[in-house]
C-alpha cells in the first residue's frame, strides 16, 4: 500500500532537512516541510511562519493546511491549536529529545513517534 506524508516540522533559521527544530511551533521561524512518500523522502520546502499574532494559535493549522500537510512533529503546542489540527485531519506527533530536522524525519520514517494527546498540551493557549 502507497503511503504519503506530508511532515511539517517546526524549524529555527532557515530551515532545511539540516535545520534545527523549534521548541514552541506557533513562534518558529519557518516550517520544513518534508513530503514521503513510500518511507522515502520525496521533496523538503521551507514555509515562512507569519507572526503570532496574525490570526492566533490557529493561523498555523490554516497555514499548514493549505500547504497539504497531514502530519507536525512538535516538542509542545497548546490545547486550541492541538484541536485545531485534529479538526483539519493534521495528525501530531509529539517528540521533545531530538533536535535536528534531518533526525525527527528518521524518527517518523522508523515508527518512532508517539501522537501528542491533550494531556500533552502546554496551558495558557
């Protein structure tokens, strides 16, 4: 059976497969955004992230969305946005220990990845 993702994954910098993973998502500089299909990595983009405050903690679930991503890696968001995503059929998985882009791909690729549950969410979101 085919399979595709599209991961976004939270990133400082520029972005890029050798980027470097952002601890809060809704305040990244950008998202890497890496399409797999088959277990292989197929493309990496890079999608800037508009500022905080221009549409709240859902303006990245829209933003996300219309670029066809169907699953984020991320060390914490909070309990709206975490909804949000699961409303839009964005599967999130929830890693804290790895830093490196290139490595929480690895991690997906390999089943390695738990899906964040609400009990996981940050308060104040």
């Amino acid at each position: 059976m085919e399979e595709r993702i599209v991961l976004a994954v939270p990133t400082l910098g520029e972005g890029g497969l050798d980027g470097e993973r952002s601890a809060h998502f809704g305040h990244c500089d950008c998202f890497t955004i890496i399409e797999i299909d088959n277990g292989e990595i197929a493309a990496v983009r890079v999608v800037e992230n508009p500022p905080h405050e221009e549409g709240g903690c859902l303006r990245p679930v829209n933003l996300l969305a219309s670029h066809g991503v169907n699953a984020l890696m991320a060390a914490g968001m909070g309990a709206r946005p975490l909804a949000g995503f699961n409303d839009a059929g964005i599967t999130v998985y929830f890693e804290t220990e790895t830093p490196g882009i290139r490595a929480a791909v690895d991690l997906v690729l390999a089943g390695n990845v738990i899906t964040m549950d609400p009990g996981q969410a940050c308060g104040g979101h």
